[in-house]
C-alpha cells in the first residue's frame, strides 16, 4: 500500500471536470481535503452535460447533473480551474507540485455576469462543439446555458479582436489583454479523469460519415434529442429538416474494431442506442427505429430490462453488421442492406443513420500521462491494477472514470470515488488541515414583519418555457398578496440565477421566497442556500414544480398549462405567508461504520474506512472471512485472487481500528443516521455495536442450475465448480468440453443479466486451452458480453481456438446422458443446421443470484430492495453506493452481479462515502420533522407504529416525542395522528388548509 | 515532359483496343510520353490468384522487372492488371518473406525505384492541375455520366493507395473538367462481375443489370470507366433492352479535346454510342 | 442456404488451421458479424455467404466448403476484405479454398475452376492471353460455343478478338517462373 514520508498535503488536484472529476472533487471535499478541480474547458460539467436522458431511467440528465456541478461551484473546499492544464508534476506521493496553465479567457471571471450581451453583439459564428458542430455559436461563448462556472470565455483562435463585445459589456468584465497564467500548486495526490474522445467514423468510410448529412455520430444524435440542442429538441434530419421517420443505428463503429486498432468493447454504446431508440419514438411516435448490432450488451443493472422494453415498444434489433450506408441519389434516403433473422438479405431504406461510434483515449492524455509520469496501457487508456482500482504507475496519482476504461455513469462515479478513496486514505494524516468551512451570515429576525414574498419564476430553457408562459405567470405572481417582488429566469438553477436570487433577496428586503421550477427534490436545497446566504432562515422558501406538473404534462395545451401554473404559485404564495422560521438542531454522529459482509466487498470497505482513520466493525456471518473470494482462483487479466483473499485477511485481522465479528448474524437494528444500534448473535453471545454508518456488502451467490442434468450427471458443473478443477489441475483428461452460458440469466423468473458469465466462461475457456491445449472448447452463448478490455479476451479465446456458437432461447441446447459422457444438440443459427457434440463436460454459466438472507437484512436495515431481489440504491446514476437513507451505503454483488475489479471499486466508493459523513462529525436535522402538541396527545401510539424511521417513541408519561435528527419529514405519522398534535414543519394543518382553500379560489 | 513506362496488358490487344487508342492519343495531347514495356507478359489477372498466390504476384514482378530496367514509373491502364502489378510492387516493399519469394520466382531483385500507377493516377497526379480542362476544346456540356471506378482501381486500399476508397472522387473531377456532369450514384465501386462475364454470364448479366439500373437511378446517360474488363462486361453482359453505353474515360477526354479518331474508338462499342452523345449536338458542343 | 442434415461434432476441426496457414488469414477471429455478407454483390448467387463459409471453416466442414459454388463465385471484389472488423482478408481466403478445391479435386466440374486454369495454362504457353484463343477453347470445352456465337462474331467483326496476337519472346522466363513457383511449394 502507497504511504507517504512525514505528513502530507492536505489538497488533491483533479484533472477533468466531467462526472468523474466532479465526484472525486466531491467526495474528498465533504472528507475534509482542500480540492483544485483543473478542466480544460471553459466550463465543468463534461460529456454528461451533453446527454439528453439517461438510461435506463430516461432521467433528463442535465437535471441530475447540474445540482452536482452548483454544489461544485457552491463548496468551499473546491477551487474550479477552467481554461486550464497540468504542466508538470513534480514530487512525491503526498507532497506534489504541480504546475498549472490557465489559458487567457479574456473574461474577467470576478466581474462577469453571464447576461450574453456580449454574445449578441459578436460578429465571428464558430461550429459549436457543445452540439458537436450541428450548430454555430459566436466566438464569445458560454459552453451551454447551465455552465459552471457560468461566465463568458472567448475562443482566441477565432476572435477577430473588433472589441464589440468589450464596448457592450457593462460589467466591463472583458479583458483583451490577459494574458495565459502559470503558477505552482501543492497537492498530496492527484486524480486524473480526463475522460474521452469519440471514435472518428471517417475511418470507416464505408458508413458514408461526412459525405452523406443524414449519418450523424450518437453523441450528434444526442444533441439533436436534446432540448438545449441545436433545433431545440425537435427531431429533424441535417439535411433538409425534415422528420426521420425511418432511423437506423449501426453499433460497433470502431469498437470491437480490430482492424482499426480498436480491439475493445465500449460498453456504453448498445445502451444507448437503446435509449435514443426510445427517446425517438417519443419525438416521433410513428418512427420506426432498427439497431443493427453484432452482440446486444445489456450486461448492467435493470439494462436488460431496458432492452425488453424496448424491443416490446417497438424497437427492431438486427444482428447483423452493416456493410454500407449508401445515398439514394435525390432522396437523401439511405439504403442499407442486411441479413433478416430469417436469414435473407435485403435492403431497407432510412431517413437517418446513427453511427454508434466508440470510446477513444482523450485527446492530450499521451501528453498528460508524460507529465503526470504514468503509464499507458496498450490501447492508449490509464494503466490501472485489477486489485488496486485507480492506482496508476506512479504513487499519489489516480485514474479515474472512462480514462482508464469505456464504462457508462454509474461506474464512473463509482470508480470517481474510489479514487477519492485512494487519496483520502493515502493523506489521512492532513485530513482538515487546509479545509474551508462555509459560514453564513446571521439569521435575520423576521418573525414581526409583514409578508414580503419574492417570486422567481423559471424557464427551464424551454423545458417550461416552451409550453408555460412564464413572463406572464411572474406578472400574474406580482399582484398576489404580499408579493413584493416577481421575475422570469432562463434557468433558475444557474450560478448566476442563485446569486441573483440571494442579491434580490437583500435589495427588496425579502422575507419569503417562492421559486417556481421544477422538481424540488434536486434542486430547493440549492435556492435554500441563497436565502441563507441572504440571511433568511432557509425554511422560509417554498417551491412549486411547473415543470413536471404543468409543461411536461400538458405539452399539448400551452394555455391551461399556464393557468395551472398560475394556480400552484398563488397556493405557494398563499402558503408562504404563513410560513416561520425553523430551528435545526444538532446530533453527534458515532465515529465507526459496521461493515457487514466479510467478502472482498466487505474487507476493502473496512480496510479504507479505517486506513482512511475511522473504526470499523466487521460482522461476518461464515465463521471464515472471504465470501466467493475463496472460490476464485483465476482471473481474466492474470491477477491471483486467492493472493488477495490472503493479503486482505492479513491486513483486516491485523488493523488496529478494525474489528472482526465472523460466525455472527444480524438480529436487530435500532436507531438512525448516526447513531444506529445493531443487535448481533455470535454464537450464544449478543453484542451491541454503536456505529453512525452501515455498509452493506452481502455478496451474492451462483444460483443452482435447474437444466441441463444438473445435478444428476457427474460430468455437469458450474464454473465456479469448474474453476476449482482447472485450480486442482485435474483437467488433463477433457477432450471435449461445452459451456452453456445464460443458464437461469435473462429468462422470465430471472430477468436480468448476471453480467460475469461470459467472462468468467472466457477466463477458465483460457485456463484450460493453457492447461490443455489439445481440448475443444464449445462455448454455447446468446450474445457474447465481453464489455470493455474483457473484449480483447474473448479475441484471445477466438485465437485459441475456442469455438463461440450462438444459441436462439427459442431453441435451447439439449443435454443428454450417453453413459459418462454427453451428447450436446445445439441448433447453429449460423447454417441453421443442428450440431451434435459429444463431450465429456458440460460447463453451465449459472446465474448470480442474491443472497437469501438479503431481503431479511434489507427489513432489518429498512433500505429498499430491486424487483430482482438485490439492493436498490438512491439513484441509478449519480448515487451508486448510497442507500436513499443518509449513512447507508451499499458494496458488492449485493447491488447486483459484477466483476472482483468492480466490487473493490464499489468498497472503496462506499467507503469514501461513509468517511465523508463521519468526517462531519454532527448531523443537522432537517426542517421538515415534526411537532408535537404535548397537550393535545393522547398516547394512542399510532405515530411510533407507522414511523418507517423509528424517530418516534412515548415518554415515560405515554406522550409521544420526535427524534429530530432522525425524522425523514415523510409525514406518516403526522397524517395519521387522530388529535392533530403531530404537526410537521412546513406541512402544518392551516398552511395546507389555506393552500387548498386558494387552489379552489380561482 | 512526363515519361512513363506503358503496360498496355493483353486486353488492349483485344476487347480492349480502343481503350489502349485512345490512351495512347491523350497521353500525346497532354505531352506524356509512354514508352511500352519491352516484350511484357501477362499480369495473370483475375485468374492466376484464384490458382496460385506466388504466382499472381511473380507474373506481374517480371514486368516490374522491365520497368526498373528502363528506370520508369509504370503506368497500367486496365484496372486489373494495375491492381496486380501494385499487389507485387506492394509485397515487394513491405512484405519481407513474400519478396524473396517473388524475387526467386521471377529473377530479379527489386531495387524499389518503380512505381505502379493507374492511368487515371497518372493523368490526376502526375501532369499540372488544369491541363486537362486547358486542353478542352468542346466541352461535354449537358453529358450526365455515371463514373464507375470499380474494385480492381480502388482496393484494398492500402495497396491502391486511393483517396477516399469509399466514394471516390477522382474520375468525377475529371469528367467535369471535361464539362460533362458527373452524377451522384451509389454504384461506384460495386462489383459489375467482370470475372465471371465468361463463366456465369447470368450472375454478370445480373450485376450489369443492378449497375446500370443505378446509374439510371442517378440519371446519368452512360458509364465511363477506367477498365477494359469493366467495359467490355458492362456492354456485352447487359440484360436484354439496356441500350446504356460505357465509355473509357480516355475516349470522353478524347472527344473533348477534339482529337481525330473517336469515330473509330466509339464503332468498337458493343452498344450504340450515340444516342448518349445526341445531347452534345444539340448544345453544340 | 442452409447446411442440410444434423452434423456431428467435433469435426476436423485442424482444417481450420490449416486454411488459416495456407491462407494467412486470422480466420479463427470471426465473430459472425455478417458484415462481409451484408455487402457481397454475387450474395444472391451463391449456396453460401461468405460468413456461412468461414462459418464452416471454423466447424472444419471442409468438404461441404470445398464442394460449395460459393467459393468460385467470389469475384475477388475485395469489399468484404477491406470492411472487415476482425482485418479478415476473406477474398484471400477464398481463393485459398478455391486452390484447396482445386489440389482435392473437389468441383472439378465447375467452369469458374476451369477457366482459371485455361488461363493460366494460356499464360504458362505464350507468356500474354490471347483472349479469342482462350475463350474459343473455353467455349468448345463448355459446350457453350453455340450460346456465345452471337456475341463472339460481334466481336470478331469490331476487330476485338484478333486470331493473331504477339506472344511474349522469351517465353523462357515466363516458364521459369512457373517452374519457380512449383519448386517453392505452388502451383
């Protein structure tokens, strides 16, 4: 393990602003690290800031972003660089200096307002590459409208310098004559995330990129989709802005490419043509979609479902390559012939092709790796250690994100903290030693004055405000009592938009704030945070959502869609007036986090909670430490499993701030964020362990096969069973061996993908050509998912020899007993003729299924479950380790299958997580708990009953008391308290009695 | 003064000749001086690699041979025997183990000063930008054709070294320059099944059909090609009715430059040239 | 265009390698994309597609492709060998087949297999072709001379198909090479 010498810097550099960057900026920030966040761009935010949805959700992803990229630009501990590059990294791991260039902006970021008059005046048009050229934007620009920092820069290679926009701007924020700086920092670690370039489809000319308008790339299609995009969302074809109704995708565009260097999946692509297929079908109802594809990877949690939906909504998957996108001359049409499943070839005409076009290296990353002096693997990515996730060449650096591998958001958050992990863990010793914390001004007292209500209504681009006229529900707005003062904002959620809101507050002597947007869940903190920066108590807000309930729902009818945004501001109005100032208190969190799960999930959770200098307790329930670590003897890329079950049992038994618990069972959990109680049985013993956090790392196990004679011939196994005779060595004799991959995986009672088989049959396939080579391997599969660099194995195994034959799920192989050995009938879809292979073994790749016992400690632990059992976490994309409750954070196959590599990431994810909670030291309640009316309760105890948090009990007196810290605001109790003494803050009787009162006003 | 090295192959002795006519009348016009190989052979052309792959590199390396003999580039006008003559000048150059073999093969060692270039390359490439249209007399105005580089021309690519393999533009800019109007079409470089023109002449009949239906697609009144065997099979093999006619390129420059001779090139057509070339009366041309 | 009848495994499945050598060609890498079928022009012709054929390759079913009309219906176009993903030279490999059917005497009857060798044989005597020679010998031999009478007189009237054409003087050499290439395991 990285160590530094005497104490280190209490600061990181990250490199790349993308979702990767930003998570690692993040995480270490809230663990108490002063964080430089250095982007090459004008702005953070990166590629995810270009998507229109995201899969599988079909969340709108902007929206789910740009409350991460404010809380960048809003943390104290995180100093965005932008316009900026590494130049040289000197010293060593906890003591670097780095030396940075900031390339002139020519905008004076201190006084710039981003009010874009700049932008209206400039002469010089530029293809934009936010839209990915589709469009043009002025050579003084914004990245997108919701940028962070969100200021002016101007592009110096186009500015023609005419000082228009100097002459125009009032702040006087433009600067011709900066000039680029370079100056030194010091930093403990370094993240590297410099994320990804898309493949080039000129080199593959046959699909007619660049030459024929109507083939765009996926990311071009993406912008097209998109609401901010160059034709502001509407669907329409390059060349003549017509409406495609016919669209094809072409997956595969140099990826999985040998014969262009890319020998790699790019794992993202399959999902998200899948998507844009969808969203198509919502631009365009009658769209007929085809995705033409080799292998459909929908290897992810809930992807495979995804995929279902999809092919039931309509979407044609075709396997079957594409040879040629060719012109129909004078139509602009496109022809594409192909292999129909029935086995014919025809030509099909479309009005648009979208080329899924493949993840490269970033651009400078050569560059960036020489002056970060780390190594590259061979196709170009950040060499990085199966074991050791983000460890590069080079101690104190990181890698992160899609620079080390093609991996969709969830992972590359994931992988984002991790890395942060690495850092918080390696710099413990300085860990709060340069870290800034936020204060606000004093409250203001407003309790005696008179209701003076500012209303800020958004346009969310034309997410509203193409369908709700909102400059008119802010007129409508200013005549509602004690509404002082009412404006329109382009987007509410902007850097400049919260600061104006703050500045308006002061001005007019605001004392309640209405903010009409969209949904409160993402983004009421953020327009909290100007009241309190305004000095108002935060409580005093209230927020209406016209997006989701007014545009988006009646995109068809403009006119109603305002009044019903007119009639939810007058309720909030209303109900603002009554509002009043609420007090939080405060609770001590419990410094140690229970890891259950002893796996390699498990341990690496604990060893980072602890090396990152918090205590731990380990609770497993085998009497030995390793979970399925113990049956893994190989891996695809080399490493030696049972080498790591061994260092990671050594350094969990020997670490003085952690405690193991083996042979011990959950029986009961009390408490809340913080401050939780679990009751545990370890043999007769019961022990009580106080912790403030919970990393749930249960594992998953390989389910028992029902088919194939499993079980009742001898020569049927599992690989897992079969990996243990590779590792034994007694595979000398096998002539003939058939894997049947997708045993009990994407079926009706288990409809999901288990996502490690095809590796895993790829791995011990090469195991045994090694062992064996004179042995036949027949491996029977549905579509091979070899995502990423797994990819170059599967081409290894085709070296090899090892034969790959498809199987159609209609048709399922047959296994037959012929004595000893076996006969397998597998009909090749290929010739459409049957095989019949007699073997002496047949492999099966058994599906990963969750522990039994996981839905009883998801009841103990009341965190959510998946429709398949395993755990659900708070969100799909930007919260893979968290549970929607605050502490509880989730590591392992227990999420859902994955690969050893993966499952360490995810530990060390959690880990960071959970130190970032602890390193707050207390917890603030939240104002929205409730109240009681000691007076009015009657002790019935239906609160203690229907509270889902435990935050409600009776006194000694049979009166019913809140723990604030611990109430979640969901309001249970105060609905089904039969007196009304339960009242919630915010949510109190007469506010919503008044509220309704007004809605039926109208 | 350019001066190439000419392997006319046996083709232009034959269903070819008016390809190697007019060729030879162009180059003059343009001031390439082309200087036939001494005592040639054949390339072995579509034949000999279906029969042996040493052989159908050491054929056309005893004609490199003749050509580093006389210290020229080389200049193939049938897209076949230019594309076996690269094939070994390629091998020669990059592939170690496969030049030894043809240098034992057909006797010589190759030094590496020759180059093999199509017509086409030479007349794009090697002569300064805008002769050609320079030296137009009657432009071909209002001709609209459809320009077919086929396989042998363009791939594979890293032995032809052609632009654009995908959608070439050369013969296009050409034709204009001519003053004809090239169109857009998306048979350029499919296969019109020459090589089978002699033993499945109903799959060539039917790959002629599909290209010429293409090119009517585009609205082109003719062909023109940069291959004898291309030629020869895209108007012998047309289905029954086709009347559309393909020319070389090198007769369409010919025509354009005004040169004496056309007359005699354009009788060799197995379909009648002219009403294809009706629309150059009536614009005067 | 389907493999008739149930095939046992395993096969030979050494014949794959043996295709793989002769034609130094990769191909134990295709992923049966049918990328290479998507654009062959002659597709509609044949009794297999190209990936059917390395398809059969790799389950070593090497009579079935050594009998297929497939193989000598591959006109050497090379797009499926430039689209390639896996870098496949299929044209090569086909005339690999093509020269494998050929030694085996498998399709001996096929007339694509006939004319090549006519051809060469036309080489190997005068050193150039003589098109009319060849394809009037072609025609006798066929049996197609009848059909093609129209269009041979044709093109015997346009002065295209010259009886008399100069062969090469030093026919010598061109016997050399010939000779050459057997002794270096070839022809």
């Amino acid at each position: 393990m990285e160590q530094t010498e005497g104490r280190p810097v209490g600061a990181v550099l990250v490199v790349g602003g993308g979702v990767s960057g930003i998570q690692a900026a993040l995480d270490l920030a809230d663990a108490g690290f002063r964080v430089y966040l250095v982007e090459r761009q004008p702005a953070i935010g990166g590629r995810m800031a270009q998507l229109d949805k995201t899969f599988p959700t079909n969340d709108c992803s902007m929206c789910t972003l740009a409350p991460r990229l404010v809380e960048c630009g809003r943390h104290p501990n995180i100093t965005i660089l932008t316009c900026a590059e590494v130049k040289e990294v000197t010293g060593v791991a906890g003591d670097f200096t780095v030396k940075v260039r900031q390339y002139a902006r020519l905008v004076d970021p201190d006084k710039c307002r981003g009010c874009g008059e700049c932008e209206s005046v400039c002469p010089v048009e530029v293809r934009d590459e936010f839209n990915q050229g589709l469009n043009m934007r002025k050579a003084i620009f914004r990245p997108y409208p919701q940028a962070v920092p969100n200021i002016y820069a101007i592009d110096i290679n186009r500015c023609v310098e005419c000082v228009e926009c100097a002459e125009t701007c009032t702040a006087g924020a433009i600067d011709p004559f900066m000039g680029d700086r370079e100056f030194r920092l010091r930093v403990g670690a370094l993240i590297l995330s410099p994320g990804y370039e898309l493949f080039d489809p000129t080199g593959r000319p046959e699909f007619g990129y660049g030459v024929l308008p109507n083939v765009v790339t996926s990311l071009e299609f993406e912008r097209l989709l998109s609401a901010s995009g160059p034709y502001q969302g509407h669907l329409v074809r390059p060349s003549d802005g017509s409406v495609p109704r016919r669209i094809a995708f072409v997956q595969c565009v140099g990826s999985r490419d040998v014969a262009r260097g890319a020998v790699y999946c790019s794992s993202v692509c399959c999902m998200h043509a899948t998507k844009q297929a969808l969203l198509a079908m919502e631009h365009i109802p009658d769209a007929d979609v085809a995705i033409f594809y080799i292998d459909l990877r929908a290897f992810g949690k809930d992807f495979e479902r995804y995929y279902a939906k999809a092919r039931e909504s309509g979407v044609r998957y075709i396997r079957c390559m594409v040879s040629q996108v060719a012109t129909v001359p004078g139509s602009g049409e496109l022809a594409i012939r192909y292999r129909t499943p029935e086995g014919a070839f025809r030509e099909e005409r479309f009005d648009m092709v979208v080329l899924s076009v493949g993840l490269r290296p970033p651009q400078g990353l050569a560059e960036l790796a020489r002056v970060a002096g780390i190594e590259l693997n061979e196709f170009g990515f950040c060499k990085t250690w199966e074991f050791y996730p983000n460890l590069t060449s080079r101690p104190g650096v990181y890698a992160a994100g899609v620079a080390v591998e093609p991996k969709d958001i969830p992972e590359t958050v994931v992988d984002a903290s991790s890395a942060a992990a690495n850092a918080s863990r390696l710099l413990q010793a300085a860990r709060g030693s340069l870290a800034a914390t936020k204060s606000y001004p004093p409250e203001r007292e407003v309790a005696h004055e008179a209701p003076r209500i500012g209303v800020f209504v958004c346009h969310c681009g034309v997410n509203i405000g193409g369908v709700v006229d909102v400059p008119e529900v802010a007129r409508y707005a200013a005549d509602l009592p004690g509404v002082v003062h009412s404006q329109d904002l382009l987007f509410a959620c902007a850097q400049d938009s919260i600061s104006a809101i703050s500045e308006t507050i002061r001005e007019h002597n605001l004392n309640r704030v209405v903010v009409a947007s969209c949904t409160p869940r993402t983004h009421a903190p953020l327009f909290q945070a100007s009241l309190r920066e305004a000095g108002l108590n935060p409580y005093l807000y209230e927020h209406v959502n016209i997006r989701e309930q007014c545009s988006w729902v009646h995109r068809d009818d403009p006119a109603r869609a305002t009044a019903k945004a007119k009639d939810l501001v007058r309720m909030a109005v209303t109900k603002a007036r009554l509002l009043s100032p609420v007090i939080t208190t405060f609770l001590d969190i419990e410094p140690l986090v229970l890891v259950v799960g002893g796996g390699a999930a498990g341990m690496t959770a604990a060893l980072s909670v602890a090396d990152q200098g918090f205590p731990v307790c380990l609770v497993e329930k085998e009497p030995v430490l390793g979970g399925n670590l113990r049956h893994l003897f190989y891996t695809l890329e080399g490493s030696d499993p049972q080498a790591l079950l061994y260092d990671l049992t050594v350094r969990v038994e020997h670490h003085p701030l952690i405690r193991v618990l083996t042979g011990a069972e959950i029986v009961d959990v009390t408490g809340y964020t913080g401050n939780y109680v679990t009751r545990l049985r370890q043999g007769d013993l019961e022990r009580e362990i106080k912790h403030g956090a919970v990393i749930l790392a249960t594992g998953a196990v390989e389910s028992r096969p029902r088919e194939y004679l499993y079980g009742e011939h001898p020569r049927v196994v599992t690989q897992t069973e079969f990996e243990r005779m590779l590792a034994s060595g007694r595979v000398g004799g096998l002539k003939n061996v058939v894997m049947i991959q997708c045993v009990g995986s994407r079926q009706e009672d288990r409809p999901y993908c288990s996502r490690v088989c095809c590796g895993h049959a790829v791995k011990n396939a090469l195991k045994l050509k090694e062992l064996n080579p004179g042995a036949n391997v027949f491996i029977l599969y549905r579509d091979v998912r070899t995502y990423g660099f797994k990819e170059r194995y599967y081409l290894q195994a085709r070296e090899k020899g090892v034969l790959f034959i498809r199987y159609e799920p209609e048709a399922k192989p047959a296994v037959e007993a012929k004595g000893e050995r076996l006969r397998v009938r597998v009909v090749e879809p290929v010739l459409n003729t049957p095989l019949d292979i007699d073997v002496d073994l047949v492999v099966l790749s058994a599906a990963i299924e969750p522990r039994p016992e996981t839905a009883r400690l998801a009841q103990l632990f009341k965190v959510p479950l998946t429709p398949d059992g395993f755990f659900a976490e708070a969100h799909m994309k930007l919260r893979p380790v968290d549970f929607a409750t605050e502490g509880m954070y989730l590591a392992g196959l227990g999420h859902a299958p994955k690969t050893l590599g993966e499952a360490l990431a995810q530990a060390q994810a959690a880990a960071v997580r959970a130190v970032g909670l602890l390193a707050k030291g207390r917890l603030e309640s939240l104002g929205i708990t409730v109240q009681v009316n000691e007076g009015r309760c009657s002790g019935c105890g239906i609160c203690v009953e229907v509270c889902p948090y435990g935050a409600r009990y009776l006194d000694e007196n049979r009166v019913a008391r809140v723990i604030a810290a611990v109430c979640r605001g969901c309001g249970a109790c105060a609905a089904t308290c039969p007196t009304g003494a339960t009242q919630q803050l915010g949510f109190e009787d007469r506010q919503i009695m008044r509220m309704i009162e007004s809605a039926l006003l109208a | 003064m350019v001066r190439l090295a000419y392997y006319p192959g046996c083709s232009l002795e034959a269903t070819g000749k008016e390809y190697d006519t007019s060729a030879r009348a162009v180059c003059q016009a343009l001031g390439i001086e082309l200087v036939e190989l001494e005592d040639w052979n054949c390339c072995g052309a579509t034949s000999a690699h279906s029969v042996n792959n040493l052989l159908a590199l050491a054929l056309p390396a005893r004609n490199l041979a003749l050509a580093q003999k006389l210290g020229l580039d080389v200049v193939a006008p049938c897209s076949a025997c230019y594309n076996r003559l690269r094939q070994a000048e390629h091998a020669l150059r990059y592939d170690r183990e496969t030049r030894a073999a043809i240098e034992e093969a057909a006797g010589f060692n190759f030094l590496g000063g020759v180059t093999v270039l199509s017509l086409l390359e030479a007349l794009v490439k090697r002569i300064r930008p805008g002769t050609i249209a320079d030296r137009v007399v009657h432009p071909l105005q209002g001709l609209r054709v459809a320009c077919y580089y086929g396989c042998l021309l363009v791939r594979p690519p890293e032995v032809t070294r052609f632009d654009r393999p995908e959608n070439p533009v050369h013969l296009d800019e050409l034709v204009a320059a001519l003053g004809a109007e090239p169109v857009a079409w998306r048979g350029k470089t499919d296969c019109c099944g020459a090589s089978h023109a002699i033993t499945s002449p109903e799959v060539a009949t039917a790959l002629v059909g599909r290209l010429l239906a293409l090119a009517r697609e585009g609205g082109a009144d003719a062909l023109v090609t940069a291959c004898p065997l291309c030629q020869t099979s895209l108007e012998m093999r047309r289905p029954a009715g086709e009347t559309m006619p393909t020319f070389y390129f090198t007769e369409l420059m010919g025509l354009a430059f005004g040169l004496p001779g056309t007359r005699a090139w354009f009788a060799k057509h197995l379909v009648d040239v002219r009403p294809a070339l009706r629309v150059l009366a009536q614009t005067g041309s | 265009m389907a493999v008739r009848g149930a095939v046992a495994l395993p096969l030979d499945l050494a014949w794959r390698e043996e295709v793989r050598k002769a034609s130094g060609q990769p191909v134990e890498l295709c992923y049966q994309c049918a990328k290479c079928a998507a654009g062959c022009i002659v597709l509609e012709h044949a009794d297999f597609t190209p990936h059917q054929v390395l398809r059969m390759v790799a389950l070593g079913l090497r009579d079935r492709v050594l009998a297929s009309r497939a193989i000598w219906l591959c006109s050497g176009c090379l797009t499926c060998t430039v689209r390639c993903p896996n870098g496949i030279d299929i044209a090569r490999v086909m005339d690999t087949l093509k020269e494998m059917a050929a030694a085996n005497g498998a399709n001996g009857k096929n007339p694509a297999r006939l004319f090549h060798s006519m051809f060469v044989d036309n080489i190997r005597g005068r050193g150039r072709v003589n098109e009319a020679v060849l394809l009037g010998r072609y025609e006798l031999t066929t049996g197609r001379i009848w059909k093609e009478l129209g269009q041979g007189l044709t093109l015997l009237r346009k002065g295209k198909m010259p009886v008399f054409t100069p062969g090469v003087r030093h026919r010598d050499e061109v016997r050399r090479i010939f000779a050459r290439v057997r002794e270096l395991g070839g022809h």
